[in-house]
C-alpha cells in the first residue's frame, strides 16, 4: 500500500508496517504491553493504531487484538472502493444514451487520428502490427536508418514472421551501404521480405493490411497521422504499388554507369533538382544522403559542365541537354 501521508523522518511508511514494527507489535502480543520507550523506532505502530496507552501506568502501551486492527484499517479502504464502484457505475449510466449517436457513421478522429510523442507512436505502431494479419507495406527514406532505429523495427516485426504476412519495403539506393540496414534485411528477407530501392522516393509511409496507414505529419517526426479512411489508404497503396513498378530488386546490382558525358545518375537527378530551385539540404534529404555527399556531387557536376558559379551551374545544366537524357532511358 503506498503511503498518503508521506514518510517520518525515520523513512517508515505511516500506512505500512516497518520491520522494526513487525517484531515489536509480536511482542507486545506475547507479553500483553510494550514500554513506551520502545516503539520509538517504529512510530508506525502508533499512526496504525496498533497500540494505546495503558490507563492506569502512562509509561506502558497496550497492543489492540490483530482481528480488530485489521477490520479497523481495512474498512476506510473497503468504504472508498465501494464509493469509486458506484461512481463508475453513475458515469457509465451518465454517458449510455450518447453511445448509440455516433453508432450510425464513425466520428472523423477514428478516420485520422493524430499522434504527438514517439511514445504514443511507438505504442500505437505496436498495437497495429500485432494486429496484422496479410500484409505490411513500408517506405523508409534517407540512407539508412539508425541502429537502435533498425532494432525497434525488427522487435515490432519479428512477430509477424512465423504467420505468413507478405512485407514489402522500399529503401532508397543509398541503404544498399548502410550496415544495420543490410543485417535487418538479411535477418527478415527468408521468411518473406522483399525490398526494392530507388534513387528518391517520398517519405516515410507504413501501411497494415490496406486498412491504416501511418505517415509523418512534422519533419522531426514527432508528430504522426494514423489514417483510417478507406480512400486515403487505397490511394496511399496505389503510390507504394507505383513506386514498387520502378524499384531496383534488392538483390539485383543498381548500376552507376557514367553517361559519355562523364555525368552520373545520381549527379543528373541532383542536377534536375538544383533547376527546380531546391536547396542542397532538401536534394539530401529526398536522395536519402547527408549534405555534405551531396555537395560533393554539386562540385563534380560543376566541375564537368565547366561552372564557376552557382548561378551559371542552373543555366548550363539547361543547356547541356543531360536533363533530357534522363528522360530518354
């Protein structure tokens, strides 16, 4: 029982009995009283009520029978729950006639349903995924996710492997060299995962069975949407279906070639962001690379095109053509 009244300064619980008050209230059974000297140690006995003075000598306590002590410190509880019972019972009565309101058509917060804190996410993604029962489609963007990130991800779907649920991810390109996501997919990948990879893809999405999906409504990703619209699901399905058409197979080689013109893949896309006036921060984050590889690229892209500005690199990246190159493989 927790204390309400706090602790002495001796640390003893005022509710409970201490050790000390233990063996004392014994004794005080056995022989019939206790010095008053005595129970100092155990001041417990006395906030109980496990003892009373003795009227004719004031220096003696006398122990009240463990039948009658008991009874006196269990009604007070015994009272309060009878109490808290009948309130729950007048509230469920309070609140009956209202059930039947929205029985007809299900109130918009079950239809999206924001969720604040990785706690509350992280609880809500839990109980979803053990309700999983045919498939689980995911995107996770960026190079690749961070261990304990990677762990988390593979508790939540351990579960899922010995009942046959079909799992489908999509990373982007750059997981391909991250360490913890490799392990995860060689972990999960025999007992049905597939994975793709593209080189950009949008942000992260978890769909549960075509019936709710999970997407981040802040960057930071602290706040999240749980969606529940039957629509907006399958529209959602039908980005991921689109996506999955163009992605490279896990276990198949992305190939990097250079074009003839000594510009890569990688450095065209940057190349078809950059003219679309994205900043380096965002061309990394949506090609799944830190700022820093990305700028590396931007340089080695300038650097072929002969730029020696910022402003000049957009303008002959119009005028080099390799915009339109992309568009013809």
């Amino acid at each position: 029982m927790q204390s309400k009244r706090g602790h002495s300064d001796a640390g003893h619980s005022h509710d409970e009995l201490c050790e000390a008050g233990k063996r004392l209230y014994a004794a005080a059974l056995r022989a019939g009283r206790i010095a008053r000297s005595e129970v100092d140690a155990a001041p417990c006995l006395i906030d109980l009520a496990l003892l009373h003075p003795d009227p004719d000598e004031p220096q003696w306590l006398r122990p009240i029978p463990p039948s009658i002590a008991l009874n006196q410190l269990i009604h007070p509880i015994e009272r309060e729950i009878q109490q808290r019972r009948q309130l729950a019972l007048n509230l469920a009565d309070t609140f009956e006639p209202f059930m039947t309101i929205t029985a007809s058509s299900a109130p918009p917060s079950e239809a999206i349903n924001v969720l604040e804190g990785l706690t509350l996410i992280n609880a809500t993604l839990d109980r979803v995924m053990d309700e999983c029962s045919e498939e689980l489609l995911t995107i996770q963007p960026g190079s690749g996710r961070k261990p304990e990130t990677v762990k988390a991800g593979l508790r939540r779907v351990e579960p899922l492997l010995g009942r046959g649920i079909r799992m489908r991810t999509l990373y982007q390109h750059t997981a391909r060299h991250h360490s913890a996501t490799m392990a995860y997919v060689e972990r999960i990948s025999p007992y049905g995962l597939e994975v793709r990879t593209l080189e950009e893809i949008i942000d992260r999405l978890i769909i549960v069975d075509r019936k709710v999906a999970f997407v981040p409504a802040r960057r930071d990703r602290q706040v999240a949407l749980e969606l529940r619209h039957e629509g907006l699901v399958q529209y959602l399905v039908g980005v991921f279906d689109q996506f999955w058409l163009r992605g490279v197979p896990w276990d198949e080689e992305v190939s990097y070639a250079p074009t003839v013109d000594g510009i890569s893949g990688v450095q065209r896309s940057i190349a078809k962001l950059l003219v679309e006036g994205h900043v380096d921060e965002a061309i990394a984050r949506r090609l799944g690379m830190n700022v820093r590889t990305c700028r590396a690229h931007i340089a080695k892209l300038a650097s072929a095109l002969g730029s020696g500005s910022r402003a000049q690199l957009g303008y002959l990246i119009a005028r080099s053509g390799i915009l339109e190159q992309e568009s013809c493989e």
